[in-house]
C-alpha cells in the first residue's frame, strides 16, 4: 500500500473525468453539461470513500507483507506491525476529506440544478387546452344557456 497519495488523487480525477466521458459519448446528444458535473461527482466521490474502505478492510485484515514499515522504533516485531497498520491510514484522512468535499459540491450542484416543474395555466387547470376553447359569452359563459 503507498504511503503518499498522489496516485490516489489522479485516480480519482482519472475516474470523475471518465464518468463524464462516458455520459456525454452515450449520452447520444441528450447529457447536458449538468449532469456530466454531476455524474463526475458521484465518481469521485464513491471513489474516495470506496479508496478510504479499502484501506481500512486491508490494513486490518491484510498479510503483514503489505504493510510498509512505519514505525521503526517499537520494541517489538508485532507492535512495530500493530503500530504500522495504525499509521498507514493517516495520510488518507485527506483523500476522505476530498470525498466529503466533492460530497458537499455534489449536494449544492443537485440543488441549484434542480429543475422546477411547470406552472400550469388557466386553461390547463380548466382541463382545456389553451387555443381551442370557445370563448364564454353572456349566458353560456355562466352555464345558462
């Protein structure tokens, strides 16, 4: 597991701008240049966290082989390896910072994107369509007629 995260964060661009490619080349002229930034979000932001988990999941549970040695001054071999797998999460409180920040655009952008329905007219609340009622006059238009 690499202690620096670099590659983590061009894989996360590398999977938004992706998600995006993907949307606006089948989107088949449809895609609107909102939801490709949108669908680029959901990327990475499910990147992140699922890069975080995965973290996490191995350096609990994975062979001592893929833990790199960070602490070199414990005392013993397993509290050097109990201490190692402990620190290999820090430099990734960032990657799920960045997760949590494109979280937090994502929400804005969903808001401020959100398309209202329309606002039905007089005709249309009548249950007519506009243009082909007759037009009300005198006694007919008060149902006496």
């Amino acid at each position: 597991m690499p202690t620096t995260v670099t590659p983590v964060v061009v894989f996360i661009a590398a999977a938004m701008g992706l998600a995006a490619g993907v949307l606006v080349l089948t989107g088949r002229g449809t895609a609107t240049s909102g939801e490709a930034v949108s669908v680029a979000l959901y990327a990475g932001t499910a990147a992140a966290l699922l890069i975080v988990e995965a973290l996490a999941v191995l350096s609990t549970y994975g062979p001592a082989s893929m833990i790199p040695d960070l602490a070199s001054a414990a005392l013993t071999p397993a509290a050097d390896l109990a201490q190692s797998r402990n620190e290999i999460e820090d430099p990734y409180v960032g990657i799920l910072f960045l997760g949590c920040l494109l979280a937090a655009v994502l929400c804005v952008a969903t808001v401020l994107g959100r398309r209202r329905p329309p606002t039905p007219d007089a005709d249309t609340l009548r249950g007519e369509t506009a243009g082909t009622a007759a037009p009300a006059t005198g006694a007919e238009g008060i149902g006496l007629g």
